[in-house]
C-alpha cells in the first residue's frame, strides 16, 4: 500500500537556494544564448559567402553541434579539454557546451532565415548607395531576426532546461542544488517535484515574455 509520509519543511526551508539557483541557470542560459546567436549569425554568414577552410570550420561546428548529444559536448569541454592541461570551472564548462550547441543550431536558423531574404532587397540597398555592411545591418538581419524569431525562443527554452545537465560536472545550478538537498534530507520526490514546479514557472515566463516582446517588435 501506499504510504509515503510527505515532509515540505525541508523544501520550504531551503526556497531561498533553490530560487537563486534557478536565476544562476536563468543567467548561463541567457548568456549561452547570446553568444550563440552571435557565433551562429557569423557561422550563417561564413557558410552562405565564403570558401575554403572558414567555410569547412564552420560546417564542422554546425555538425558536430547538431549531430552530437549535449551530454558529450558537456563531458568534453568538462573532461576532454583537461588531456591538453585546460580545465576549465563547472559555470564556464556549462557556459562554453551550451553556447557551443546554441550557436551550431542557430546558424541554421540564421541559413534558413538568409536564403528566405529575396535577393533583389540587397541588390537594392546597395543601388541606393549602401555598403554592404550597412545594408545587412539595416535591411537584412532585421528581417532574418523576424523569421527565425520564434526558433530562438525554443533554443532559450531548450537552453534552460539542458542547463540541468551541469549537475554532472559539478555545477550547482537548479538540479545540482536540488539534487544537494535532496541527497542530504532523503526527500527526494518533494524536492524534485518542487524544482519541477519552478522549471516550469520558468519556461513560462520566457514564453509569455518571448509573446509580448513579438507583439510589440512585430506590430507592423
């Protein structure tokens, strides 16, 4: 029969870590996120005008990015990179992975979002007297961002949630917290479920904010 006793005590005491640890994940998937997206936006660039060795640098960091599990890119930069003497902290071994994973996805959606950019906008940028810079910055990557706007906002969602994978090296963010306070109060399922709540609030809140930043981006 069923007759697991439930103890909040523990998890209500202890609320105030959890939470700052779910900001500490909020904060590397942010940053991971904007590194991507710069990373990626060159990755796209690289990949649609240039040649040579840039170009295959790029293909193989989309690749291994998108055709490898996060798991080993995070078991890589956290143990493979120690063979050739760097070792690197448990925040910056989560930072570099998901950034790294961030930016071979969103090259993709930067790829897609380029080739869907009619030619004749650049060609008539740069009719009007724009350079090629000027041109990209002000006509074409603003309407790119439009495109892939929404896939962004999956990657933030993903990013948060694979955050969860640092507690594998070390990094106490929301799980590796939660799987803490656990291990030392035996109360395993009101931590997890309580963490699961917050996960949850979490994503929410990306979502409705991503919703209300559309509405006032896009109202054209």
């Amino acid at each position: 029969m069923f007759d697991y006793n439930f103890h909040w005590r523990p998890v209500l005491k202890t609320l105030p870590d959890l939470i700052d640890a779910a900001l500490l994940t909020l904060q590397v998937a942010i940053l991971a996120m904007l590194i991507g997206i710069v990373i990626g936006l060159c990755l796209a660039l690289i990949r649609l005008h240039m040649k040579g060795s840039l170009y295959w640098f790029a293909t193989s960091w989309v690749e291994l990015a998108r055709n490898t599990p996060a798991l080993f890119q995070l078991f890589f930069f956290g143990f493979g990179l120690g063979a050739f003497g760097l070792h690197l902290s448990p925040y910056l071994i989560v930072l570099t992975a998901l950034s790294f994973n961030c930016a071979g996805y969103l090259a993709e959606n930067f790829r897609g979002g380029f080739l869907a950019i009619p030619d004749t906008q650049m060609r008539s940028a740069r009719s009007l007297g724009m350079t090629a810079w000027q041109a990209y910055t002000r006509i074409v990557i603003p309407q790119v961002f439009r495109i892939v706007y929404h896939p962004i906002t999956n990657q933030i969602v993903w990013c948060v949630l694979m955050s969860s994978l640092g507690m594998l090296v070390g990094f106490r963010e929301l799980s590796g917290e939660t799987q803490f306070f656990a291990s030392r109060t035996f109360r395993i399922f009101e931590y997890f479920a309580a963490t699961a709540v917050i996960y949850y609030v979490i994503v929410k809140l990306i979502l409705v904010a991503s919703r209300i930043l559309a509405a006032r981006l896009f109202r054209y």
